[in-house]
C-alpha cells in the first residue's frame, strides 16, 4: 500500500514495513556514471505472479507508457503526452469496469488526475530533475496532475527525460474524487472497494529524444511475462532480458 505514496519514507521515516505475500513493490531509482543521473522506476509483485487485478493495473501503466514512447519526437507538446498517457488510462479502465461513462467526458473534467496525480516524466542530466523544463513564456496548467509538470514546453532532438506514467489508488484522491459531482459519477465504487490498499505501479524509461522520434536507454521487464520470468531466476540481468525477448521474437 505505500506505493500510492510518491517516494514513500525518508531518513528520518524510512520505508520500514514488512513485505506481505500480495503486496505490489514499486522500486524509483538510478545510478550516476560520470556525473550523469539515471532514473528508473519498475513494479513487481512481492510474491512472484501477479493477481489479476494487479495485471490489469500493470498492463495499463505498460500501455500508457508505450503510447506516449511511440508518439514522442520533435515538437510535439511535453504536456499533450501528458494528456495521451491519461486517455490510455481511462479507455483500459473503462473497458475492465473501474471506470464508467464516455471517456472524453472523463477527460473533460480531467479524471486521469484523480489515479496518477503527478507529471509524466522530467528532464534528467547532471541533476536527477534537471532545470530548463519552464522557459519563462511557459505557462503552469492548474488542473491536478497537469500542475506537476515537470516541463511544459515541445520536444527537441537532444532532449533527455523521463517517461514516468502510474496508476494509483490514494484514499485521499478517491475521497475527493467521490465528494466531486463531476468526477464521481466516472467511477465505479463498487468495484474499487477491490483496490483498498493495493498502493499503486508505475513504470519509468530514460529516453533521448532524435531527430525522428525517440531512443530508449531502458532495458527493463515491461511486460507481464518478463517480470514473472525475473522473479523466477530465468532473467538475471539487461543481456539476458534482450535474449529472452529475442528468442520470444523468433517463435
């Protein structure tokens, strides 16, 4: 459940609580070589093999961040992939019954900020967050998730950044999504009650942005298969993740 905390724990309160079997473990981190930061973020079931309802969750986050990699090149608006990794939520929440209703109205009132509060990704150089993401004419949009953009500007060859998408369960964000006219009559309650205490999954890539699209530093387990093929010992690092790709590729 403290997975629906962004950077849960700190040195004066760290991350002390007792893995349980069905927990889902979200791990936000990176290395520095030669002064230059990382920054990755994978999700995993504590026990091994996903439920269900934790499959759907990570296939949802997978397909958001797949949207937005596919759609990243020069000058398209940081903020409008934003807006994509959003309507990829709520058209696969939809379809598995958590949410209800027409999806563009959902995005009209913006329920995505409801479910991943935070921005999509951020620049990253010699600073993990690196400055340069608000030119001075940039704009900060005030609607939730919108407002913690890390960056608002188009994308050039050159760039470095983050592609971050979630998908949380906050009891706070419910609770005022519930008391909102306009956003609780997209969610399906009932159905949500299955979530209590789930936390939240999130999947973070390091990608260059090229002259034509993008260029994906990240070798890591991105689909439900991979991941469960880790916790089993049958990948123990980037090359043999490429391999087991590979040999999937060919059948």
């Amino acid at each position: 459940p403290n997975s629906a905390v962004l950077h849960y724990g700190h040195a004066g309160a760290p991350n002390d609580r007792k893995l349980e079997d069905g927990d889902i473990v979200l791990c936000d981190m990176g290395c520095e070589l030669y002064c230059y930061a990382s920054d990755i973020t994978n999700s995993f079931p504590a026990n091994g093999q996903f439920s269900a309802d934790q499959k759907l969750i990570f296939e949802t986050v997978a397909a958001m961040q797949a949207a937005v990699l596919s759609a990243m090149k020069p000058k398209v608006a940081w903020a409008d992939m934003h807006e994509l990794a959003y309507r990829v939520m709520c058209e696969r929440l939809e379809a598995a019954g958590l949410l209800v209703g027409d999806v563009d109205e959902m995005m009209k009132v913006n329920v995505g900020g409801v479910l991943m509060p935070h921005g999509l990704g951020h620049f990253m150089g010699i600073d993990t967050h690196d400055v340069g993401g608000y030119p001075k004419e940039s704009q900060r949009d005030g609607r939730d998730g919108f407002k913690a953009l890390r960056l608002q500007r188009l994308l050039e060859p050159g760039f470095v950044l983050t592609v971050e998408p979630g998908v949380y369960f906050m009891d706070y964000a419910l609770k005022k999504a519930k008391e909102d006219p306009e956003l609780r009559r997209f969610f399906n309650w009932q159905r949500l009650e299955d979530f209590d205490g789930f936390g939240g999954i999130r999947l973070e890539d390091n990608v260059l942005v090229t002259e034509d699209g993008i260029e994906n530093f990240t070798v890591a387990p991105r689909t439900v298969d991979e991941v469960e093929a880790v916790m089993r010992g049958e990948i123990a690092d980037s090359v043999a993740l490429i391999a087991w790709r590979d040999e999937r590729q060919e059948q």
